[in-house]
C-alpha cells in the first residue's frame, strides 16, 4: 500500500511564540582600584627588616605568624605611620 503524504493544510499551526526578551545584564561590580605609586623607602624597608629579624630571633611567632604580622605592618607604614605606631596599633587589636 502507498502511504499519502499529509497536505500542507492538515499541519497544525505553531502557536505565536512571544518574543525572547534578553536578560538584564547583571549589574557591573565597581572595579578595586591598584595602588599606584605607594612603596616602602629604603628606610622603611631596613626598619621593617629589623624589626622582623627581632621577631624571628625571640621565637615569639611562628612562621605564619610572623608572614601575617609583617603584612599587616607593612600595610600600614604604606598608611604613613611609622614603625612603632604600626606595630602598636597591630598588638593592641
């Protein structure tokens, strides 16, 4: 037996489709601004050092300590304040 072919009007007709409405961009995170410009001075630097060479030479600290502590001075020398007000303000928190 030969099938028939199904005429174009027997085909159902497709429902309206809406149209896609795009996504609303997701809003833009604001953007961390580099610090340019801001180092240690050489000065700044060797008292660091020495200061951490103390730490490391009473055993007071261990090795992360010692990282994390430094990180913390240095960022705020970067601030301005000197040796001493940094390391203060550090051991009073």
């Amino acid at each position: 037996m030969a099938r028939k072919r199904a005429s174009k009007d027997a085909v159902a007709p497709k429902p309206e489709s809406e149209p896609a409405q795009e996504p609303e961009p997701a809003p833009e995170e604001p953007v961390k601004k580099k610090r340019v410009g801001k180092k240690l001075t050489d000065k700044q630097k060797a008292d660091l050092k020495n200061h951490m060479d103390k730490h490391k030479d009473l055993q007071d600290l261990t090795p992360s300590q010692r990282k994390s502590h430094r990180m913390k001075m240095m960022s705020r020398m970067l601030q301005g304040k000197s040796l001493k007000e940094a390391h203060k303000e550090i051991m009073s928190s």
